[in-house]
C-alpha cells in the first residue's frame, strides 16, 4: 500500500519582554508531551544574530556551543531539545541570521536574482521560510516546533516574524500554531501580579501581523483564574490556551506542569490533530528520582568559565541524568582553574569525591587543569577528563610520570620538546581544506579489556567530537608502558578517544564530548559510571 507523505504540522514559539524567559525548555517541553502521545517531533532555533554559528562566540556571552552529530556548532537550546526528546538535531535544525545572510549574499553574488534588487522582504524572509520548511520537507516528522530567538519587537527579529505571518497564511491555521511566552511579573510591594507587560508583548506581535493562538506566562505565583482570564479576554485568545510557566525545582519538571493544564491537548486541537493517550511513566519516574535523590555528591567540574553555569550547561546535565541514575544528587562544584595554584590544589578540592577536567580552548587556565589532574591521579580521586581535560592529564602524566619536562601541547606551547598533544600530519590537511576542527560524530572502537567497553557495554561507540589537537601518536608506548593506555581509538584514522589509568579506581580521559548525547531518559554511561565511582570514593 502507498503510504502518503505526511502533512507536516508547524508550531512557532515567539517570546516577548526578556529573551531569556525559557522559550527552549518551553519548546523542548511541548516536544515531550507531543512524543508522549506518538507524534514525531523535532525542534529547530533560529538565532537572531549576524555569527553565521556559535562556533566563535564567547562562552560568557551565550553559554556553551552545542554540537550535533553532523558537526553542526550550534546554540545550546539544542541540546535542551535532545536531553528532552531523545531525538537528535542537525544542521538544519539551528539558523542564524548571519547563515540566512550568507546565503541570500552568495545567491545574489551568483546571479541567481537575475539583476532584481535584492531585500529583506521577500528575499531574505523568503530564505528563512525556506529554512523553516526544509525541516519538515523530509516528511519524517508529524510536527515541527520552530524557536524564533530573540524578543518580539526588537528590530532584529522582524524579519523573522514576517516569515511566519507569512507562514501562517500559506500553511492555513489548522496546520500550524502560534505560541507567544510572556512575563507576568510579580511586585511584591504591592502583592500583585501585573498582566500588561504580555498585553503589550502581545500587541507588538499584533502590530507584526501575527496572532498568538496559546500563551505562556512565565511566573513566579501562581496565576488564579481571573489573571489567566483577562489575559485571554484581552489578547483574543481561548482561556484554556493561556497556560503558566511557573519556577520549578528542576526544569525537566516543566512538561509535567503543562500536562496538567491540558497544554499538549489544546495544542493538538488547534492543529486538528488527535490525542491519543499521553504516556509519561518513564518521565515522571525519572523526574521523581530527580526530585528526591537518597543521597549528595560532590564533584568538582575545573574549568575557566566558571562564574557562568550555561557555559558548562551539557556537562551539568549530564550530571542531573547521572545522578538520577545512581539515586542521588550530584552537588557540582565550579572550580576556577585559573585559581588552582600547586600551594592550594589540596584545599581548592579538598573533599571532592570526583574531578571533572572541562573541556576548552587556549593557554588561560591550562595550569590548573594540569595540576587538578596530578591530583586526582595521586590522591587516586576519580577522574573525567574531557577533551582539553584529557588533554592536560596527557601532559601531566608525561611530566611527572614519564619525566618528560616541559612536555605540552602544541596548542599551548608549540615549542615543546615533547608535544604529546599536538595537531597530526593527516588532521593538517584537513585544516587546508577549511575544516578547522573536528566536529561532530566520529567512531571509535574500545579495548575489549578496557574500563570504557565494560561502562558502555560494547566495544563499538560514536562520539561527537569539537576540537583541534590530538594526543601524539607517537608517544603511545611510553605512555602503555608507564601505565596510561589510549583504549579507544578511531578505527579509520588512529587518531587516539579514550586514555585510561590502569592503577587508578577511575581516570577516565575521552577527546570527545559525552556530554552532548547524554539525555534525561538516555543517561550517558560514562557520566553514570563516574558518578557511582564518585559515591563509592566517599563512602
Ligand atoms: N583546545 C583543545 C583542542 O582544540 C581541546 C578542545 C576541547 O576541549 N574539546 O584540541
């Protein structure tokens, strides 16, 4: 039997007053409850801003990149999507305003305009449509929720807004929906909570063409019924559609707290979709175990962007899922290493009962990784060393144990007489052909002997990868034969993924990134293994 495509099914989700209300947790929420009633659904964010990706932005800007399994460097929402969804994203599902720019500029450069004047209506809306449909096009997903970042009536996102009035109007209302996000602030003054900050957010979209069909309020009271319904009653929208956000003891509660107020099922209606059966029971189990951990743990996470969490925000994840895993609540503790000293290494992390060595990039606080390393190695502490956190373990090892001096990578120091980590012959002309880094997904396959094939249960794995610099070859029998092994290795290029010590309960180091895969209901093993060796060294 022909079985026919798909209509595709298309949610917006606008934010108004403050960019920074949750719009991704939010969308990434809605996903779970869609799937819970077996829909397909994927995200997709568009950016507002001129970087063609994340890639180069500054961590203390806008937190971490994430990365996809295609390699693409994107906003961190995306990895809110996944942790929620299980669903992996790719290249098209992150666009910024600069890579629909780019486009529309080597288009024109092409003489693909024919000699038309080339403007942001309809040229550059036009891309931007194109983008939005091109997820859904594939017929592999029933709906597809589109995050329009930024704020509604910031000249930067007009366009964006354009697209989708437009969008609405080709698509038909019942084929897609409209969500608006708004503040509804609280004054404790005068115990009251003010409705006209989301009137006036949603007014502007109004302005813009563009009705919301449902309405968050981000809250920190609960709203009573008489908000919600002048709310409605003023926004032209049904009661039932304006739902409440309102502050949670852990984000992956959110989906919950919108089942409760029928959100997914007004949702679907207005999309002319039917509601089957929500099921949840895997999600409410692990939220539970969330909420009511047996017992804390602490580790601490070395690394230079430590006054901003969202820098961090896959690897604090990770832990969330690890430690619900293991029935307990993983206390992380930001440790700058930039701070670390050889003097005050012991006190720093003192009572630790786990380090994790963050990834990063530069010379800036490499030093106290190092040492943060040597630590956790002589004191037998368990230890995650990611990425540079592999990498500086490398470099210690190679100077205390090995006795090389001045060992280091190249990346640090590209005079060293000992360059264990340093970019290969074979990754150099990579870097010819443009590609700077490796990103994204790679294979690798593990010693069947190793700790690592025991954690994940197989000795055939794929990580993503965003770095640079390798550990060298050439220095992995001084390593073997000291003690350090490289266990996981790519089976193509050779290129080394993870290091173990042999004579340690639990040193781990991968050049990868674990932390982009791990999910609410997909722990990563790597994580959930580090997290119980942890428990286990402080008992
Ligand atoms: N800066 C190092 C490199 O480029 C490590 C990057 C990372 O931590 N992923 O190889």
């Amino acid at each position: 039997m022909k079985t026919e495509k798909k209509q595709t099914k298309y949610i917006f989700v606008t934010g108004g007053v403050a960019s920074s209300l949750g719009k991704g947790i939010i969308s990434s929420s809605l996903a779970r409850l869609l799937l819970a009633r077996g829909y397909s659904v994927t995200i997709q964010k568009f950016d507002p801003y001129i970087n063609v990706d994340p890639g180069t932005l500054n961590p203390y800007e806008h937190g971490e990149c994430y990365v996809t399994e295609d390699g693409a460097e994107a906003d961190l929402d995306l990895g809110h999507y996944e942790r929620f969804t299980n669903v992996y994203t790719y290249q098209v599902n992150t666009v910024t305003t600069g890579r629909i720019y780019r486009s529309v500029i080597e288009k024109e450069r092409r003489g693909e305009y024919l000699g038309k004047t080339v403007q942001v209506i309809p040229h550059i809306t036009d891309e931007i449509k194109r983008r939005i449909m091109l997820v859904g096009n594939k017929g592999e997903y029933d709906i597809v929720i589109t995050e329009i970042g930024g704020t509604v009536g910031d000249i930067e996102s007009l366009p964006h807004i354009e697209a989708v009035r437009q969008l609405r109007y080709q698509l038909g209302t019942d084929n897609s929906l409209v969500i608006h996000l708004t503040l509804i602030p609280y004054l404790a003054a005068s115990g009251e909570l003010k409705t006209k900050p989301t009137q006036h957010s949603v007014k502007t979209l109004l302005e813009n063409g563009v009705q919301p069909d449902m309405l968050v309020l981000r809250t920190e009271k609960d709203l009573n019924e008489e908000v919600r319904r002048k709310v409605a009653l003023f926004c032209n929208v049904e009661p039932d559609a304006v739902a409440q956000s309102i502050d949670v003891p852990t984000i992956y509660e959110v989906p919950l707290r919108l089942l409760e107020q029928n959100f997914d099922t007004v949702a679907l209606r207005k999309l002319n979709l039917p509601a089957a059966k929500s099921d949840l029971k895997e999600w409410t189990a692990f939220v539970d175990k969330v909420k009511n951990p047996k017992q804390e743990v602490k580790i601490a996470l070395v690394g230079k962007y430590t006054e901003l969490p969202d820098a961090y925000k896959s690897i604090s994840e990770s832990f969330v899922h690890a430690g619900a895993a293991n029935h307990a609540k993983v206390k992380l503790q930001y440790v700058n290493s930039e701070d670390i000293t050889r003097e005050n290494t012991g006190s720093l992390l003192d009572g630790m009962c786990g380090i994790l060595v963050a990834p990063g990039f530069g010379h800036r606080g490499v030093e106290g990784k190092i040492l943060a390393a040597e630590y956790a190695r002589t004191k037998k502490i368990p230890y995650f060393g990611i990425g540079l956190g592999m990498q500086c373990a490398a470099i210690e090892f190679a100077r205390n144990v090995l006795g090389y001096a001045k060992a280091d990578s190249t990346e640090m120091e590209p005079t060293t007489p000992y360059p264990v980590v340093a970019v290969m012959e074979e990754q150099k002309n990579v870097t010819e052909k443009g590609g700077t880094m490796r990103l994204g997904a790679y294979p690798c396959t593990l010693d069947k002997k190793s700790k690592a094939a025991q954690i994940y249960g197989t000795q055939k794995i794929s990580e993503r990868h965003r770095h640079r610099y390798e550990f060298n070859n050439k220095y992995l029998k001084a390593f073997a034969d000291a003690g350090m092994t490289a266990v996981g290795v790519n089976p193509a290029t050779k290129l080394v993924e993870v290091m173990e010590i042999d004579a340690h309960p639990w040193f781990v180091g991968v050049s990868f990134h674990p932390e982009y895969k791990s999910t609410a209901l997909n722990p990563h093993p790597l994580f959930v293994s580090f997290v119980k060796a942890a428990i286990e060294h402080c008992s």
